[in-house]
C-alpha cells in the first residue's frame, strides 16, 4: 500500500470518529438532566429528507430519546426501540394502559412509567424487564436517574426517591396537587413545579425544602436549570427566571396563553412555545423579548435547539425549524397529524412523533 493510499485512509478513520463523536446521547426529556432542551450535535440539514417512518398504529404523546444509536418511544400499548439509522424495531415491551411519559436512558437501561400506576426498568438492549414499582396513582413525569436513587412525581402530588437497584420507595416529599412535570437535577437539587401553583428546590439527600415560590398559576411543565438561574412556565401565562440558589424571582415574562411547553436554553437566549401558537425568544438576562414565530395552532411541544435553528411542533401537524438568531421560518414538515411531543436531536438527525404515534426521522 502506498503512501497516498494510507494517508486516505487515515484521514477517513479521523472523519468517521469525528461524525461518531458529534452523536450526543438524547437520553431524557428536554435532552439532559438540567432539561436544557439543547444539543451541541448539529441537527438535520436546512433541506431535510425523511429519513425513515415508523408507524406502531398506537396512539401517544410520549416524547422520544436518543441514545447509544436506539430510540426508545412509549406508546398507548407499550414502550418501543428501534435502530436510530433504520427505523426497524429491535424490541417491544407491552403494557396495559399507555405510557405518556418520556423515558429515561441510564446506564443501559431504561425507566418509565405507565397508566396501569406503574413504574418500570427494563434492559435497553433487549427490553427485559429488571423490576417494576406498583403505586396507587398515575406517574407521568420523566425520572431523573443517579446511580442510587431515581426521582418522579405522581399525581397524588408526591415527589418520590426510589432505589434505583429494587424498586424500592425511600423517600417522598407532598405538594399540595399533581405533579406532572418532570423535575430538573443540577447534581446537588431537584427543581420542580407542582399544580398546586408553587415552584420547589429540594435536597434529594433528606427530601427537606431548600425554598419555595408562589407562582400564583398551576405548573404544568418542566423547567430548566442553567447556570445560577432557574426557568419554567405557569398556567398564568407567564414564564418565570429565579434564582437557584435563594428563589428569589429575576424577571418574568406574560404571553397570551398558558404554558404547556417546557423553556429551552441556549446561550444568552430562551426559547419557549405558548397555547397562545406563539413561540417565543426572549433574552435570558432579563427576559426582554427578542424575537417571536407564530404557529398555526396551540403549541403543547417543546422546543429542542442547537446553536443555530430552533426545531419545535405544533398542535397544526407540523414540525418547524426557525432560525435561532431571527426567528425566521428555515423550513417546515407536515407530520399529518397533532404534534403535542417534543423533538429529540441525535447528531444529524431529529427524531420526532405525532400524535397517532408514527416517529419520523429527518436528515
């Protein structure tokens, strides 16, 4: 072999690792623990194309991850995985009642719960399940993970801490009305809004309150936790910035509709939709608006961003890029139905569900 011939190769070694090194696991809901909702993987081209089209005829509103070249999707009748390049299924793990909520990939597992009050943890790889939790009511937030404890709210308005090894209930702190939002996990508190109109910082080493914040609006979403400051929604149509550390409120925001979808952070900016079809940039230091995009329809889904486009669905059936600077529309696929999940973005690709359950991959 020649010396050109080797240098070929070595450089297509070099490109190949770097591709792989770009595909960053989505593995929960809003992308990460901190549920920014952004990606430092570039996303699909500005001409995507369809790259696959999976259709489990089953409704849902379950929002689909990424990780380890697996999409994991829940589903009126189960949890799906299927090959992130194909779109073939490798497993299907059957339920009782749907599973709305998003799940969570930790460690080569994942973790979910249904509508029969259940909270499982199957194997990844071959969808075997490892154990399942009973409880008396519906979880539907997506858990936050550690290597001992696993973290979910109920709509008892309970936050549990389970052991992640058995199943097993440890701790659970009350709020006064459901929780169906997933909480944010900064590594030292969780972060989470109940529909008892309060927003919580709790310790997850003893499940004692570090502060509380009267949002005079019930709390829906998910917030997200970046840098010192704290963002979430409310049903009061505003969007709120805290600080993390007192919960003492930054700034906060109006919109014309309650908010069902989750803030994403990127840079100095913040993205968010609204009921009102709006979606929303508004400057992360003061929550001064700088841009907003108007949908055809009430936006239940969360956007997901990179560094330059914003990818966010709509109640209309379609799925929007917006340009992350101006707003501006980049393109827009119509998935034929209701969008209320949220896209999840694995290296060049956008994974995405309507609401009769078919997930779309776009390149």
């Amino acid at each position: 072999m020649n010396r050109l011939a080797v240098y070929i190769m070595i450089m297509l070694l070099i490109v190949s690792c770097s591709a792989d090194q770009k595909k960053t696991n989505w593995s929960t809901f809003r992308g990460n623990y901190e549920r920014s909702g952004y990606s430092l993987d570039p996303g699909p081209s500005d001409t995507p194309q369809t790259v696959w089209k999976l259709d489990l005829n089953s409704n849902s509103a379950s929002s689909p991850i990424a990780a380890e070249g697996r999409i994991f999707y829940g589903h009126a009748r189960g949890m799906a995985c299927a090959d992130i390049n194909s779109g073939e299924i490798i497993w299907q793990f059957q339920t009782d009642k749907k599973v709305f909520s998003t799940p969570t990939y930790f460690d080569g597992d994942i973790f979910f719960s249904s509508w029969e009050q259940r909270l499982y943890r199957l194997d990844g790889g071959t969808g075997l399940r490892k154990w399942d939790l009973q409880s008396s009511v519906v979880m539907d937030a997506s858990p936050v993970v550690t290597d001992a404890e696993l973290y979910l709210g109920d709509f008892n308005g309970m936050l549990m801490g389970i052991t992640v090894g058995t199943g097993t209930p440890r701790h659970s702190f009350p709020t006064g009305n459901w929780i169906v939002g997933s909480a944010a996990f900064d590594s030292k508190t969780l972060y989470f809004g109940s529909r008892d109109s309060v927003f919580y910082a709790l310790n997850p080493e003893n499940f004692m309150p570090l502060w509380k914040f009267e949002a005079e609006g019930d709390i829906s979403g998910t917030p997200a936790v970046v840098g010192d400051r704290v963002f979430f929604g409310a049903n009061n149509m505003m969007i709120f910035c805290l600080d993390k550390n007192s919960g003492e409120k930054i700034w906060e925001f109006r919109t014309s509709g309650v908010m069902f979808s989750s803030p994403a952070i990127s840079g100095n900016r913040l993205y968010c939709g609204s009921s009102d079809s709006t979606v929303y940039c508004l400057d992360k230091t003061n929550g001064e608006k700088i841009w907003s995009f108007r949908t055809g329809d009430i936006i239940y889904s969360s956007p997901a961003v990179t560094k330059k486009r914003v990818y966010i669905g709509s109640y209309d059936g379609f799925i929007y890029a917006l340009d992350s600077k101006s707003g501006e529309p980049v393109w827009k696929r119509s998935l034929e139905f209701p969008i209320t999940s949220s896209p999840a973005i694995y290296g060049d690709m956008l994974i995405v569900a309507n609401d009769k359950g078919i997930v779309y991959a776009f390149r």
